[in-house]
C-alpha cells in the first residue's frame, strides 16, 4: 500500500521511524547527487542530505509541508547546499587573512634588518663620494633643495650641479650594485600591501 506525501509526514510526524526510513532510503541517494552539484564534493553533499534528515527527524513535532514532500526535500538541500557554500567562502577568507597576517608579522622583523642594512651601506656610500659631490647630493636628495638653490649657495653653474649629482648617483649605483635586487624588492613589496 502506497502512502500519499500528507500520510507519510502524519506518519514521521508520530514518530514512525520505518515510514521515517523508507523516506530516506527512497530520496537520499537522489538528493545526494542534487546536492553534489552545488558542493562538487561527494562527502559534503551526503553530510549536508543527512544533515536536512536530522533536522527533520529531530523537528518532526512541528514538521509542515505543504508541497510535495520530494519538492520539500529537494528545497531543504538546495538552501542547505547555499549555506554551505557561504560558510565555506567564510572560512576560505578568514583562512586567506590569516595567512597574509602571519606573512607580515613574520617578514617584519627581517624586512626591517635588511632595510636597516641598505641604510647603512647607503650612508657609507654617500660618506664615501668626493667632498663637492657628497655636499650637492646631500642637498638635493635630503635637504630638497632644486638645483638653482644648491647652485646659489655654493656659487656654482646649474650644469656643475647637474653633473656632481649624475656622478654622485653613479658612484652609488656602483657601490650598491649588490643591493639593488633587495631595494627593488622592497619598492615592490610597498606598492603591493
């Protein structure tokens, strides 16, 4: 004897648990596979159809279905599948953030000694230039002043600056030629959080 959908969740309502079975041997292969489309995944998707089965049998007291009970079933999946998938996305970016966070704090320390390094070696660089050609760069580059301003105050030609300057960044291409990899890196790194 066939029993109609309203007889079966009377039946699962009452606590029948051979009706409540017969239901999930029928459906729970089917909705396995609905739910393995959503979720690509074969254990996710039977997890998630035993999951809706729990919930029913564990809320069958107030259990009201009023459309097919195949269309319910597929419905409870279907939203259960979506949050499924947007918990997972949760997880994946927290996952990600957590990731980045212990990159940073574990590149910090040696980020820092390096750039502590290349400063070092820079300062020695520039300690190292001929006096005329150290005093225009350290004007131009830290005390910001154009070229017609260095020129001003030393009494010089725009064009004798223009050419201590070019010197002086040859030298120091020169003498931080081994470094040169490690400052790219770091422009890269801080135009690229």
């Amino acid at each position: 004897m066939q029993l109609t959908d309203q007889e079966l969740v009377h039946a699962i309502r009452l606590g029948n648990e051979q009706v409540f079975e017969a239901v999930f041997r029928q459906h729970y292969a089917p909705l396995c596979q609905y739910a393995r489309t959503f979720l690509h995944d074969y254990d996710d998707a039977e997890e998630t159809v035993q999951a809706v089965f729990l919930t029913i049998w564990e809320k069958r007291d107030g259990l009201e279905i009023n459309v097919s009970l195949k269309s319910y079933l597929y419905r409870a999946v279907h939203n259960r599948c979506l949050n499924r998938i947007r918990h997972l996305a949760v997880q994946a970016e927290h996952r990600e953030r957590a990731a980045y966070e212990m990159y940073q704090v574990a590149e910090a320390p040696a980020q820092s000694l390096i750039a502590d390094e290349l400063s070092d070696r820079l300062q020695q660089a520039i300690q190292r230039l001929p006096e005329q050609c150290r005093l225009i760069f350290i004007m131009s580059r830290y005390e910001e002043l154009k070229y017609q301003e260095i020129a001003d105050r030393l009494g010089l030609s725009i064009k004798t600056v223009e050419n201590q300057i070019g010197k002086a960044l040859r030298i120091l291409r020169t003498e931080l030629a081994d470094y040169l990899p490690i400052l790219l890196f770091f422009l890269l790194l801080e135009n690229n959080p």
